[in-house]
C-alpha cells in the first residue's frame, strides 16, 4: 500500500508549547490528532508554510515562495484536525487550556 510520510513534533517557545507538522509527499493528506490533554484546549493558532517541492527557497526575484499564513484546523473535544496539502510545514500553537496558560 501507500504509505505516507509525516513527521510530528512537538516545541516550546516564549509562546507557550505546540505541535509542529511535515508533510514530505505531494499529496493531500488529512490528519487527526487525538489526546485526552486536546479536551481542554480553547483554541489552535494554525500557521503553514507551503511551496512546490521541499527544496523551495525564497530568493530575490521570489521573495514570496515560501511564507507563513494562517491555516483552518478543526478543534473537537479530544481531537485536532487538518488538511495537509503535499509539502507542507504547519505549526499547532496550543496557547491556552482551561485553567492554566502554556508558559516556556
């Protein structure tokens, strides 16, 4: 069968923590993401970097190639979803939960 290539990971920034997504293939691909830690979330700050291969570089004459831009993510109880188009970098800020703030 098929199998496609991601790669997951999570971060701490100044921000707070969140989740960072690689899309190494050419195709679309939906994702889900489930945890019992998800339930609590308020919001999801989406943010993607697109381009038309992995070896995309910004350079003077396409200085826009590669940018980042907001991106839908569904935000269920115990559950994050997203479409992925193919090479494509998301970051997941998971910001604030119930209760307490993320803090690095």
């Amino acid at each position: 069968g098929e199998q496609r290539r991601l790669e997951v990971g999570a971060y701490r920034s100044a921000k707070g923590v969140g989740l960072r997504l690689v899309h190494w293939e050419g195709t679309d691909l939906e994702v889900n993401i489930t945890g019992r830690c998800l339930g609590a979330l308020r919001f999801v700050v989406a943010e993607i970097l697109t381009a038309p291969s992995m070896q995309a570089l910004n350079s003077p004459l396409e200085p826009e190639l590669v940018k980042p831009q907001p991106w839908p993510v569904t935000l269920l109880p115990n559950l994050l979803r997203l479409q992925l188009p193919g090479y494509a970098l998301v970051t997941l800020e998971l910001r604030e939960l119930r209760g307490q703030v993320f803090i690095a």
